[in-house]
C-alpha cells in the first residue's frame, strides 16, 4: 500500500510539471487573417503580416550614411558565431547601477525559450545553439518574427545583448516586453536598426504602430558583425529606452501597464539572410 501511495505521488508530479502556456490546435476560433502563429511549450513566434507604418525610407535619413543604392557587406549565416565580446560598463548604465539581476539566460540551453529543437518556417529559423539565441530570416518582407518567454515581469530592467551577422539598413532587431499573451502579438517592440536608428513601437488590434519614430542615434554601433546592449526600464506607464548603457529616450505610454512575457524579434526589411545572434537576456526588478 505505501509503494502504491509513493507511485500515485510521483505521477501526479510529473502531470504538474507539464502545465505549460500554449496555444490550442483544436480551438474553434478563427484565426485573425493578419497574423500566423505556431504554439510551443511555454513561448510563441508568430509572423504577422508586414508592419502597417514601416520604416523610414532610407533616403530620408540626415545623417551620413552610405548610398542607398550601394552593396551591402555582408557575411554569412551559416558559420558557428565567436564569442560577443564584453562591452564597457559606464558608472551610469543601469545594468551596473542596479547590481546582481533578478534573472539572467545565459542562452546555453533553449529550455527557457521551448527551443529544444529548432523552429524554421517560411520567414524565419530560430535555433539556440553555441550559447546563443540565433535569429535568421528567410525573406526580406518586414515580418515581425518574435520568441516568447516566461515568466510575466512588471517593473524592471530589461536587457539584451545582440550581435548582427547580415544586415543592412532599416533591418530591425530587439526586445519585445509586456506582452499580455502569447498568441496576440500584442506588446512593445524596442529595435534598432542596422543603420543605428532605434524605435519604438507597440501592437494594437490593427497590428503595430509607432510610438517613437526611428532615429538617429550615435550610441548604437551600425553595420554587420556588430555588437549592441539593448535595454528598457519600465516602471508603470514610463518607459526609458537604452543601449550600451547610454539613454536614448524617455517617454510616458499606458497602453501596457501590467506585467507581460518578454522575448526577442527580429524584422528584415532590407535583407533575405538577415541575422541576429542574441545572448544574455536579463531584468532587475525595481520594486
């Protein structure tokens, strides 16, 4: 009777550990026509249809940039990445203000991201290997391809560190934070550019919208085979955005107040092979 009684227990906690958030293949529910979504234990990537305000025409830009009309350098996708190389740590970046983070993903293993296995469709291959979290587009078409996970963070300190292999111009890589679900896509989307310009923009019923244009910023290193800090501290309805530790903007938004998933996305809006190896996703809670 007590080896009875030890086995129930042990099946009833092997049933627990498998609560995961997905997303229901058997759902009765239509699909919303703007927006293709794969569920995964405990994440989601989706690719919705292409960002209703794009970015800015390159030929817009006032800064020096090269011609639009030049060749890319580009390298390529399929070799093993090296190792990021440590970036300065300035007395006023938040990730040494704040000290020791509440949570870090050294993106040695692709559990926290359901990436036991690779995840490839038409637009997008997404592989944790070599201790990254590698991003790889397959069409140059503006899809916002994301990678969810949990658990759902409030006030914090959110950071990323990414490093670009193809891209060019308005290609756009970054954070996604308060995201309420994981099937809507709903959320704010923190980039930047491969020609240094940073946004901010936000997924509403109609798709996503800017909340701050892209512009121009020094503090953002431009170009292929670069590597970029990307951080952002939300604390209610403001929001600041970072990036290797130096502020580039501040700005109040109640449209995601509560806490949500957080993840990754990449969009190529310039480059078929675009490339993003993402590495040590942390937060610092601030309350």
């Amino acid at each position: 009777m007590r080896r009875f009684a030890v086995l129930c227990l042990l099946v009833c906690l092997g049933l627990s550990a498998c609560n995961m958030p997905s997303v229901s293949e058997s759902s009765t529910a239509t699909p919303a026509p703007a927006l293709v979504a794969t569920s995964v234990s405990a994440t989601l990537t989706a690719m919705p249809l292409p960002p209703t305000q794009p970015p800015q025409p390159f030929a817009t830009v006032t800064a020096v940039l090269p011609s639009p009309t030049a060749a890319p350098s580009l390298t390529p996708a399929g070799p093993t990445p090296t190792a990021i190389a440590t970036l300065t740590v300035a007395p006023d970046d938040p990730a040494a203000a704040l000290g020791d983070p509440a949570f870090r993903n050294a993106m040695d293993t692709g559990r926290g991201f359901g990436l036991a296995e690779p995840y490839e469709d038409d637009n997008v291959r997404i592989v944790v290997e070599n201790g990254f979290l590698t991003m790889s587009a397959r069409r140059a078409n503006g899809w916002h391809s994301w990678r969810l996970t949990s658990p759902k963070i409030g006030d914090v300190y959110l950071e990323v560190t990414a490093r670009t292999r193809d891209c060019f111009e308005s290609d756009t890589y970054g954070l996604v934070a308060r995201a309420p679900d994981f099937e809507s896509g709903k959320g704010y989307y923190f980039g930047v550019t491969c020609d240094g310009r940073y946004t901010l923009g936000k997924w509403v019923e109609s798709g996503i919208v800017d909340v701050i244009d892209y512009t121009q910023n020094a503090a953002i290193l431009s170009g292929p085979n670069q590597t970029n800090r990307l951080g952002m501290r939300m604390q209610g309805d403001r929001l600041m955005l970072y990036a290797n530790g130096k502020l580039l903007q501040e700005i109040t938004d109640p449209s995601f107040v509560d806490s949500g998933y957080y993840g990754v996305f990449l969009a190529p809006n310039k480059t078929a092979s675009f490339a993003v190896d993402f590495d040590q996703i942390a937060y610092w809670n601030l309350r």
